[in-house]
C-alpha cells in the first residue's frame, strides 16, 4: 500500500514542524529554530490563513511528507499565482513516486481554483530537486529571484 495525499489538519503542525527543519538542514544546511517554524506551520490555520499545507500519509497513519502552497496576485493577468514551498520527503519513503502525486495533487486544486500558474522555486546547488522539478514539467521562468534582509 502506498502514502495517501491529503489537505493537512491543524492536528499535522508538529509533523509538518519537523519536516520543515529536516528540509532547511538538508537542501541548505540550514539549522532552524523550532519556535519561528512552528509560527510559520500555524499560519497556515490562521485566520486568515498565510497558506496551506498536504501531507502524505504513510498507510500507519504517519505523515511522511509536506507541502505548502502561497498565492500571489497579478495584477499583469488579473489572477493567482500558486508558490509551491517547503515540499519535503522524508527520506524513506523518496523513491516511489510521492514527490510527482504531491505535485500533481497541488496541481490539480491550482487548476480547479483558476490560478495561472504552479509556481516554485529552489536552491541553485540543490540539482537533485531541480531535475526532479523538470520531471515532473516545470521549466525554469525567466526571473531572477532577489531579497534584501529586513533583519
């Protein structure tokens, strides 16, 4: 039996805690604190919400995997944007699929709410995820992704 994709629940936050961290450690070598992630994880059931979140469920009920979603308004094109983050596999559970049903499952409910576009974006060094990325259609878009710190 395979991991079954779902909406995430309120009840997923610590799950979903600890995939976030386990993805900055691995794809960037990040090292997060628990605190912030867990604000960022509980915005997502805020009202109003900062995002949404699927899981992947193992068949003994773990969840295994995450995913999050952010919009982004276009004022170019009079709609949404949907920015994939955070998608992250534990890594036992890589290797059969999982990584292309999330995405197809986003995808999907992108699609059924009009959104222009699944969106995402990742690391430069981290080619495993890029070619898994161009996998499953994503092409590279032609911006350049800048930041300036606040802090």
């Amino acid at each position: 039996m395979t991991e079954s994709v779902r909406r995430a629940l309120p009840e997923d936050v610590q799950a979903i805690v600890a995939l976030t961290i386990a993805e900055a450690l691995e794809a960037e070598g990040l090292h997060l604190d628990a605190a912030a992630v867990r604000r960022g994880v509980e915005g997502a059931f805020g009202d109003p919400p900062r995002a949404a979140y699927w899981v992947a469920e193992s068949p003994e009920g773990l969840v295994v995997a995450s995913t999050s979603i952010v919009t982004e308004w276009s004022n170019f094109h009079g709609g949404e944007y949907w920015w994939v983050q955070s998608l992250y596999i534990a890594p036992a559970h890589r290797g059969r699929g999982l990584v292309e049903r999330l995405l197809d499952r986003l995808w999907t409910e992108a699609r059924a709410a009009g959104a222009r576009d699944l969106r995402l974006y990742a690391h430069r060094a981290n080619a495993r995820a890029l070619r898994v990325y161009e996998r499953c259609g994503f092409a590279t878009a032609p911006y350049v992704i800048m930041s300036r710190s606040t802090e």
